[in-house]
C-alpha cells in the first residue's frame, strides 16, 4: 500500500538545539500509524540531531531541503548529496518555490538535483506549483507541466523514485490554500504526466503543500488523489504538527 507522507519544511528556523527540543517534545506524544510516514527537512546544521531522534522509528525520515549537484569541490556554501546521505538524510527538497523565485534556480538546475539524488538513492521531494497571475491566466497545468518536462529525459525507473509536491505559489505562507478538488486536478495531471512516461499513474506520490494547517488538513488528506501534505509554518509548533501528522489516521 502506498503510504501517505507527512512533510515538515522547517525552511530557515529551528536551529540544533531547536530541533532536539522540537522531537523530544514530537516524540512524548507521536504514536505511529501504519498508513503513514512523517518526514523532517530541518536546516543542514540541525540534520544530525533530527536523525539522531528519528533513528528507531520506522514512519519517521529525515532529509534536506537542499542539495547541490557536484558530489565535491570548490562549490563554497553548497551541500552534496554524498554528505546529506552520510550525515543521515533520506530525502531532499528541490524546486521548492523559494528556491525558484528567491534564489532564481531555474527548471534545468531543478533537474540537476533531481537527478544527483535518484542516482545516490535519496528520494527527491520535487516541488512545482504556479504563480497567482499563471493560475488567473488558465496556465496552470502548462506551468506545472513546463517544471516537470525538465525531468522528462530520466527514464521510467528513476522517474518513479521521485515523489513531487504540488505547492501553488501563491497558497504558501499566504493563509490561502487550494481547494481539495483544485488540488487534486493538478495533482490528476501530475499522476498523468508520468504514467505517460511508464510510471503507473497510482503509484506516483503527490503530495499537496501552501497553508495547510490543523483545521484543513483533514479535508485535503481525505481527498483520493491527494498522498499527503508538505507543511512550513504550521511544522513548527510540536503540538500543532503531531495534530497534522496525525490526522485521519487508523
Ligand atoms: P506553508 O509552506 O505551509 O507555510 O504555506 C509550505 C511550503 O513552503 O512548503
């Protein structure tokens, strides 16, 4: 069976100290469910302490939220996949949002990245969504399809260890979130773009992601077509998270 995922992007807060208390606290209370895993993209300098505490629970994974391409070298301020798998990740952001419109990272480095992590056997979280004025002018699924083209020369066998999160730009950190059945006619086109490609569409995770909070999640969770949830603002409080993490579950 397909598990739902639970993600926590902790974007720029909960330092080494900050994250231990978080899990402590997460953990006090956390009672796993069959039907789920709960992933943690802490910084880079709070991942240690996040494997530590997430080592014996099965459901629970840690990764990053960003990685650079090159394995090593002289790429000053970049994390390689190598040292994000050793230090204990499982997974990583890429193309999330802020990357994109904060930081300029473009479809192809997306893809890069994408890449470099399919071939060390982490599990990319690609993100992809489209901004206010797409979405008003009908470019929707153009725009989405646009971000995960870049990926189309991988192949079925390493298209299917992606896993990608559909996160409108202008639902995150804004209060506004998609409706579930919005959400779920991208995510439909989504699962289409790869079973195009020989991926089974069932198979494909989409989670959805852009202010999902205790109050929504139930909603979006219990739409079919959604796998699960990729949080920022709302992963940050231990209590309100285990709410999340929990909801719907057996
Ligand atoms: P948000 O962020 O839940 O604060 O909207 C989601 C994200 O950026 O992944």
């Amino acid at each position: 069976m397909k598990k739902r995922i639970f993600a926590a992007n902790w974007k720029m807060h909960l330092g080494p100290g900050g994250a231990r208390r978080f899990l402590d606290a997460f953990l006090q209370e956390y009672r796993p469910s069959s039907d789920r895993e709960v992933w943690f993209f802490p910084s880079a300098v709070a991942l240690e302490a996040v494997v530590e505490r997430v080592r014996d629970h099965s459901g629970l994974k840690a990764g990053v939220q960003n990685v650079y391409w090159e394995s090593k070298g002289a790429f000053t301020g970049e994390l390689s996949v190598p040292m994000a798998r050793e230090a204990g990740a499982v997974a990583a952001l890429v193309g999330h949002s802020e990357r994109r419109h904060v930081f300029g990272e473009t479809d192809e480095d997306t893809a890069r990245k994408a890449k470099a992590l399919i071939a060390a056997g982490l599990t990319p979280l690609l993100c992809v969504g489209e901004k206010i004025e797409e979405r008003e002018a009908g470019k929707t699924l153009s725009v989405v399809e646009r971000q995960l083209g870049a990926l189309d020369d991988l192949g079925c066998d390493a298209l299917a260890g992606l896993t990608v999160a559909y996160e409108p730009v202008w639902a995150i950190g804004t209060g506004r979130t998609a409706t579930p059945s919005d959400a779920a006619e991208v995510h439909a086109a989504i699962r289409a773009w790869f079973g195009g490609r020989g991926v089974p569409a069932a198979e494909v995770r989409v989670l959805y992601g852009g202010s999902v909070n205790v109050d929504n999640v139930g909603a979006l969770v219990s739409e079919p077509e959604i796998d699960g949830v990729l949080v920022g603002g709302a992963s940050l409080d231990p209590a309100t998270w285990l709410r999340i993490a929990q909801a719907g579950g057996d």
